[in-house]
C-alpha cells in the first residue's frame, strides 16, 4: 500500500509520516485530527505545478508540508517549528 494515497476525492496519509513531520506519536495522529489538535490542507497544483498536491499540517508551532505527485510519491518534504513571537 502507498503510503500516500489518492482514492475518489480522498487522500490517505500514513499516520508514521505526519507523526514524524510534527514530533507526535504515530498512534495519536488520528485522535489530534478529529479533535482539532492537527489541522490539515490540500492544494492543488496549476500552471507549471500542474499534477502536484501541496499538504499541509499544523500542530502547535510545528508544520509538516508534503509536495506530491498525483501517484503519492513525495516530491518534497519540509518541516517547520514557529518561535514565540518576541517580547515588545
């Protein structure tokens, strides 16, 4: 099974590849997502990046993004932490 997958108007992402992007247990992705705790967006490429998916998630101050083909395989892979915003 693809670890990333396209099924219908769906995208299935392995918990173990969200779970590293954001520091998590790959066991609790699926509960942080119901609840809110891990937010996710996809978006889809035109132009020049057409065929390509960008997706996005975000727990806390750290982001996951994923640039992917339309078969799943990951073009590009970046993680973020956002600091505190400094003292005024």
């Amino acid at each position: 099974m693809a670890r990333i997958s396209f099924q219908d108007d769906a995208i299935e992402v392995d918990a173990e590849i969200v779970a590293e992007g954001l520091g998590i247990a790959p066991e609790h992705v699926q509960a942080e997502m119901r609840s809110g705790g891990i937010t996710s967006a996809c978006e889809r490429g035109i132009d020049a990046d057409a065929g390509t998916f960008r997706l996005s998630f975000k727990a806390g101050n750290r982001r996951l993004r994923l640039i992917v083909d339309a078969t799943g395989e990951v073009i590009r892979r970046s993680t973020l932490t956002l600091g505190d915003p400094p003292d005024r």
